[in-house]
C-alpha cells in the first residue's frame, strides 16, 4: 500500500528527467524488500505556487512524501529514507532544497477497494 508522492517545482522540470527520477525513486521501494511490489504506487505533483523562507518562489525545491502502513521498524524506514535521498541527490544535487518524509499510516483506519 505504500504511496509515494514526489511535489517538485516547475522551474525543476527544466533540469531534471523527472519521469526518470520517478521510476528511480519507484525502484528503491519496489527493491527494499519491505512491500508487495504490486501495492507500490509512485506520482509527482508539479507545484506551480511556492515559497521557500523570504526567498519566495526564487528556489527550486523536491520533497517526497512516502506514506506506509504501521509496523516498519525505525531502522528500516530510516534505510529507506536514505536510499531514496541517495537517489535524489545523484540526480538532482542542483536544486536547491531535496526532502524525504516517511509516514506511518494507521492500519486500523485505512481502507482500500480494489475493482
């Protein structure tokens, strides 16, 4: 079930093959070990609109958010996040602002209908 949404900003689309960062970063989930590979969904969200501290809209930024279902272990979630960074920073060490955020979703509160 794990999501990950990579947000980017559009000046980012200029430097970098985000369509290949994409399946980069799908990768490292799908080889972590930690998910049935058929429950990983990865996207990026374009941001028109930004602001980054006084800069304004004047720095580029990549965050990523993964989203899991509880029951990871603190290690495993930290290799995770370092894989995927690790990924980012190969293929866009340019842009001014990389992050990653793992979050643990509550499994008693999740629900999924697959047709």
């Amino acid at each position: 079930m794990p999501n990950l949404v990579m947000e980017y900003s559009n000046s980012v689309d200029e430097r970098v093959n985000i369509q290949g960062l994409l399946e980069d970063l799908h990768n490292v989930a799908l080889s972590c070990g930690l998910f049935d590979i058929d429950s990983v969904k990865s996207r990026s969200l374009r941001c028109h609109n930004w602001l980054i501290g006084d800069s304004g809209d004047s720095q580029d930024f990549i965050h990523l958010s993964f989203e899991l279902l509880d029951g990871r272990t603190a290690e495993q979630k930290r290799d995770l996040s370092r894989q995927l960074m690790a990924v980012l920073q190969e293929q866009a060490s340019h842009v001014h602002s990389l992050t990653v955020n793992i979050r643990d979703m509550d499994k008693d509160c999740f629900q999924k209908v697959i047709n």
